[in-house]
C-alpha cells in the first residue's frame, strides 16, 4: 500500500477507499458501520464510473456552487435500510430545483464515519469534484455546528432523501430550528436521510470551511492500516495529526444512562472507568455521550471537547470504537486537538464541555 501523503489536488480512486473509510472512523469512533457493505458499494462505484477529482476551495472558481452532504439520523436505521445507492445525488439535485442553481462541486459536512464516504459517491454519481474541506474536521451533533455557521453561511435551504424515495425541503431563519425540524422529519422517512445542504460558492468556503480535512482522513487511515504495534502506531498518529497520549490502562467499569442529558443533543450519558498502568497510576475517567466528551485523571478534567478523544486496543493495535468496549480490554487513551476555530469564545459556546453538561472550563482556558 502506498505510503504517499495527499496534497492539495489529485483523486480518490477506489483503492483509496479503505484508507479513506479507516481515517473517517479515526476522526468519528463512536460506533462502527457495516463495513464491508460501504467498502464494497463505494469502491464498485468508483470502480464503474472513474476516480472522483479532489481539490481544495481556492483551486476552483469563487462563483463555484458548492452543496455539502452528510448522513443524518440512526446508524442503526442505517443498517436495517441501506441506501439503494443514489439518495445523496437525488438529494443534491432536489437542492438544485429549489435554489435554480446548478452545483458543481459536493463537500462533507463532516469528514468523518460514512458522512466522508457519502459525497465521495455523490461527486462519483455527479460527475463533479470533492472539494478538501468541511464543516467540522470531525463530527459533532447538531447541523449547525459548523465553522461555516461560525462564517456567516447558513444550512438552508436543505434537502432531505429518504430511503423511501421522498423528499423534504427546509428552509428555517434560525440555524437550531432548521435542526430540529429536519431530525423530527428524518424519523418519518425511515429513521436515517441523505442531507445536502449549506448551498455556498467556493468563495465563501475559502474563508468558512476548514480546509485539507478529506486528505487528511487518507493520509490517517494509511497510518492505520499499516502499523499494528501499538506504540509505533500511537508516534506516527502524533506525527501527523497532533494527538497525544493521556495514558495506557485497563477498562474496569462501564456504565450507561447513569444521568439525565440536555434533550436537545441526541445521545445518551455514560461512563467508561479505566485504571491505569505504569505512569503515574492514575484512574481515568471518560464522559461519553454520542462521543467522548470529557477525560479526567484523578477527578482533574485532562481534555474535553472539541479534542477529539479516542481509544487504541493495545493488543490488536487497532482503534477501539465505542460499542465494542468491554471491561478487562487494555487500552491507550488518545487526545488530539480539534480545528483552532473551535477554540475561539464562540466555538467553545457551541461544542465545548458545557454544552454536554460539564461545568468547566476547557484546560486550553484556564
């Protein structure tokens, strides 16, 4: 497999595919889709209709219209009703019949989990390229938390395609109403939609979206597929993407719905217990939701969100993703730093610690 690392322009073939779907679940690993079904889906895709050009904002024309997709909704509605194979482009389309303006460019809301695989087959289906940017360089909750909402450019007008073949339309003032109405919908239209919205030109993502986030899905999931041991894998993944390593322990306790959430955010409070081996001996604590939120060591907040906090099965050499933790599994406890957008007062408002329920102040902060 080649080692070679991604740069501003070039294209996503279907041998990059496992990389690419490697890196995703990296940046996103609450819960781990059905693999070989999206591997083979989108590989075939790519394999019929050619390898889809990847370029970042400032390569295209600034009138270049651009429409962003994402899954939204139940990954397990997801696997009870998978796609049948041309949602995302539907859903961009419905978008173009609504705004009268054609798209020439697609975009993930967040390069993360199937949401980085989805506009990979819409730019294949469209014939059109995948810009190098998104709104979130992971995953959050809500639609709006984006750093094109931070930018000034709003989600709707929005589409949704259902597995059912319908369509709905939104269009809302307000960012947090636009969600709420587009999750009470998703639910009468199979549980899981297609979502292309934030209609924008190449221009305003230049300045809105964070760049170079696709590639850098790749260039992680090379890193993953070619390193099994646990330590060199855990010095290359710092290498390129900044993360560190809290601690290396042994999972003792898991709990789950132990208490109430904010209604709003769609996810469910528990608690992962890990003691500590060798270092310092400290017990960890992490805060789940639909993520890791929130790391302590000793009662002390170590890192929250927006970090991005994850965990590596020291005998496999592999990522841990949520649902597959289990008490007795020895495990390092990574945190690497989010976009620095998240880490201005607004972002922090929207997706730091106090927005699942944590009091505190994020360490970068204090």
């Amino acid at each position: 497999m080649s080692t070679r690392y991604v740069g501003a322009a070039t294209t996503i073939s279907a041998e990059d595919v496992p990389a690419l779907y490697e890196g995703a679940k990296f940046y996103s690993p609450a819960v781990a889709p059905d693999k070989t079904t999206l591997l083979s889906w989108t590989a075939s895709l790519l394999d019929r209709n050619g390898p889809v050009t990847l370029v970042r904002p400032d390569s295209v024309a600034p009138e270049t219209r651009c429409a962003a997709i994402c899954v939204i909704g139940s990954g397990a509605a997801l696997a009870d009703l998978p796609p049948s194979g041309d949602e995302f482009a539907l859903a961009v389309r419905e978008l173009e019949r609504l705004t009268r303006r054609r798209f020439d460019a697609v975009y993930p809301i967040a390069a993360a989990t199937v949401s980085a695989l989805a506009p990979l087959a819409a730019a294949a289906q469209l014939d059109v390229p995948l810009l190098d940017a998104d709104g979130m360089g992971r995953t959050f909750a809500l639609i709006h938390h984006t750093a094109m909402h931070l930018g000034g450019v709003s989600p709707t007008p929005l589409v949704i395609r259902g597995v059912t073949g319908e369509n709905v339309a939104i269009t809302a003032p307000r960012p947090a109403r636009a969600d709420a109405l587009l999750r009470s919908n998703v639910d009468v239209v199979g549980g899981w939609a297609a979502l292309a919205a934030y209609p924008a030109t190449a221009g305003q993502l230049r300045r809105a979206a964070l760049t170079g986030t696709v590639s850098r899905l790749i260039n992680v999931g090379r890193l993953l597929l070619a390193c099994s041991d646990p330590d060199v894998l855990v010095a290359r993944l710092a290498a390129v993407t900044g993360c560190r390593r809290i601690g290396r322990g042994r999972i003792v306790e898991l709990e789950h719905l132990s208490r109430p959430a904010d209604v709003t955010i769609p996810a469910h409070p528990s608690s992962v217990v890990i003691d500590e081996l060798g270092g310092q001996g400290r017990l960890l604590r992490l805060e789940l939701r639909s993520e890791i939120v929130a790391a302590f060591a000793d009662g002390a907040l170590a890192a929250a969100a927006p970090d991005l906090i994850c965990l590596v099965d020291v005998l496999r050499g592999e990522l841990s993703t949520l649902d597959s933790l289990e008490p007795g599994d020895l495990v390092d406890v990574l945190v690497m730093p989010a976009d620095a957008v998240w880490y201005s007062a607004e972002g922090l408002a929207m997706v730091g610690p106090a927005s699942h329920g944590i009091p505190l102040d994020h360490p970068r902060r204090r």
